[in-house]
C-alpha cells in the first residue's frame, strides 16, 4: 500500500494505491490478485471542524477478498463517501 498527500491551498488530497497478491482462501480456493486506488479530499474550516469526499475503487475494479466453496463473494464497486466531522473538545 502506498499513499501520497500533499496541501493544497486549504485542502488536503490524497491518493492511495493498494495492491495484494494472489493467495489461498478457505478450501484451497486461490483468490486472484487485485489493485485498487482511491481518491480523498479534505478541507478544516475551523479548528473542530472537517470536511472529507473520498472515492474509493476509482477504477470500479472486480475484486475479491474471500470464497465460497463453489463462488468468490464480488466486494463493493466505486463508492464516494461524504464525512463532517466534528471534535466536541476544546
């Protein structure tokens, strides 16, 4: 897994590679490789106060991450999530 940030202006992006080889599941089911990438955007408007969009899948990839004894069960598809967060503290 890689991830890259930088500052842009009052937003921090990212980016985040993720790539896991084959290997053998439940059954001696071999699960094929994959890689995934995903996108994150952030922005802090006051010091308890922040806003992130991520995209994660950008690629909308087929993967699979465990198996049945005669199916793989499919994992989620491209997906943007919306979070605020906000500290009660100080």
């Amino acid at each position: 897994s890689l991830t890259l940030s930088r500052d842009i202006g009052n937003y921090v992006g990212s980016i985040n590679l993720s790539s896991y080889g084959k290997r053998i599941d439940f059954g001696d089911i071999e699960l094929p490789a994959y890689s995934l990438v995903n996108l994150t955007l952030s922005k802090k408007f006051t010091k308890n106060t922040k806003i992130s969009l991520k995209l994660e899948n950008v690629f909308d990839k087929d993967y699979f991450t465990a198996a049945t004894s005669n199916a793989y069960y499919l994992n989620q598809g491209r997906s943007a999530w919306l979070r605020l967060h906000y500290d009660l503290g100080d």
